[in-house]
C-alpha cells in the first residue's frame, strides 16, 4: 500500500514554478543533518555542489546554526533538511531564507504526505522518520524531483540515481527486517532501550519495542522519574541491554544502570553505541544512511547475543571485521 501512495505523494509537492539553472553550472546547495546530506550526495552526484553544515555525532535536536552557516545558505539555490522540528535552532533562519527567495526544502514531506508519520503522546509528529528505510525512499524520490525541478536539463539523471538507491533501500529494508523480526529472536526479547526516544520508526518497521529514557527531543534532559522508569521496566521484564547514542551524552544510560543495579538487576551495554540523530564520520563505517542502518541492526543482534545474516550484495557494503559473525 505504501508503494501505490508514492508517486502521487511525490508529485503532488512540486507545482511551484522554480528557478532554473544552466546546464553547466552545479546546483549550490546546503544540507543539514549528515542524513540529508548524504542523501543530497546520493541523489545529486556530480551536479550538486554541496555545502554540509553538520558532522557526525552532532545533536541537530541543539546545534545552532553558525554564521559561516547562514552565510552558505544565503548562497544557496536550495537548502534541505529533515523537517518536524528536528533542526529546532534553525526556524527563524529558514523564514529569512525564504524572504530571500532561497527555497528550503524538508525531507520530511513526503512521508508526512503519505500519511506515514508517527505521533508522541502529545500530538507532536516524531522527526525520527527516516529510521523507515521505506521514508527514506519517499524522501530520496521528493529530493529527486526538486532537484529535477531546479535543473531541469539534467532531471532525467537525479531520477535515474533516485531509482537505483531505492532499490538499495528495498534490499536494506528486506535484510533488515528478516534480520530483527523473522529470525530466532523471540518477540519478548525484542525490546530497545535507548538514551532517547528515537526509535519508534526502527521499532515500527522491525517489530520491535522501544523506549527512550528522554523524549523525542534532546533539548530537555531525562528526570529523575525517567531514569527511575526505565530502570523498573528492565527489573520487571527481565532486559538485559541498554543502548547509548552516539550523538547523546551517555549520562543518563549510566543512570539507568546504576537504578537497575540497586534493585538487582544487573544492566550492560550494547556492544557499541547507535546512530540515532546522526550518523558516523565519513571515514568510519556509519557514515552513509545504508551503513548506519546496518551498524544499528548488527550491534544490536551482537548486543543481544544473535548472528548477523549476510548483507544482500545489491548494498555493496564491506562489513568491518568486529561486525562480522560472533
């Protein structure tokens, strides 16, 4: 059902007149988050010139854009970023942007189009949404056609990459799914404790449990009744793992621990740290939205004692050997 919403999600975004551009010259544009510029790289190759404000292991939920920054994006011909509020510091600069005739565009579009957003208790939509390769594939189609739509001499192109990384998503999104729910995993040991609520796309997609210690956003900090229950949802369900995020300071996952610990439950950590609001440096495996989804699913099968399935060669992706099979 969600395949037959793509196409008329996607083109339904794109009847604004836009601002052409000579075919020898790049599109100049700004990403945000290290996922949308990767995705940027994946779909726009060679004929975006691509200015990235973010690295890894940056928060987006608190990182305040700088004023070499703003000054790349007034530069811009298109700025694209996540959306729903995940880039929270940036609100008043993307309003400027747009007296500036600069066009911003949220990845987040499509999927909020197609009606495949989920909700935190409070009616906020999670930003988290790319941890549904299936999103990702209706953002790498919208980015497609904007791009499409601002060069079109070379339209035939940024949709031609679009196809070809959708593929790899669908071969991401089958690995995946088999790897966490269809093996041997019993769905009662299928709970995800994180440093913070960003999960709930991942557990949605692969039928998992989830439950982060701080909401959906970082900006406020876990209280005391937060570390206190998780600590009593590992003691009552007998969990055994406990997952850090590389973008979040791990205090509040020892916290947990140390409760856990009092009330003799003996909590570890997963075998290395997840991406969660952003990937790993791009010389380190994460550093792609494929490799991060990868990371994720691996270090938790090796976290909770399963084997990893081998990859689908369509990813062409080369494991690092501590990712191989334990």
């Amino acid at each position: 059902m969600r395949g037959l919403s793509r196409c008329l999600v996607v083109s339904a975004l794109f009847l604004m007149p836009l601002l052409g551009v000579r075919a020898e010259e790049r599109l100049r544009v700004v990403a945000t988050t290290t996922q949308a510029a990767d995705l940027v790289r994946a779909i726009g190759g060679e004929r975006v010139a691509l200015t990235a404000l973010m690295s890894g292991g940056v928060d987006p939920h608190q990182y305040k854009p700088t004023a070499s920054d703003i000054a790349a994006m007034n530069a811009a011909q298109a700025v694209i970023y996540s959306g729903l509020n995940l880039e929270g510091q940036f609100e008043k600069v993307f309003e400027a942007l747009g007296q500036r005739m600069v066009r911003t565009y949220a990845l987040s579009e499509p999927v909020l189009q197609a009606g495949f957003l989920l909700e935190e208790a409070h009616g906020v939509l999670d930003p988290h949404f790319w941890f549904d390769p299936r999103n990702w594939m209706l953002a790498a189609e919208g980015l497609a056609e904007l791009l499409a739509e601002l060069d079109a001499p070379n339209a035939a192109f940024y949709r031609a990459n679009a196809a070809a990384y959708s593929a790899q998503l669908e071969a991401l999104y089958g690995w995946a799914h088999s790897a966490l729910t269809d093996s041997a995993i019993p769905e009662a040991k299928r709970v995800l404790i994180t440093s913070h609520d960003a999960f709930r796309y991942f557990g949605d997609a692969f039928g998992w449990r989830v439950r982060g210690i701080q909401g959906i956003s970082t900006v406020a900090e876990a209280s005391v009744s937060d570390i206190q229950a998780v600590a009593e949802l590992l003691a009552a369900e007998g969990i055994e793992v406990i997952f850090i995020e590389s973008s979040v300071p791990r205090a509040t996952v020892e916290a947990v621990i140390a409760a856990a610990r009092a009330r003799g439950v003996e909590v570890r950590l997963g075998v290395r740290a997840l991406y969660s609001d952003a990937m790993g440096d791009p010389d380190k495996f994460g550093g792609t939205y494929l490799e991060m989804i990868v990371h994720n699913v691996i270090t938790i099968l090796q976290s909770f004692g399963y084997k990893v399935p081998p990859l689908p060669a369509r990813l062409a992706l080369s494991l690092p050997e501590d990712f191989q099979a334990r």
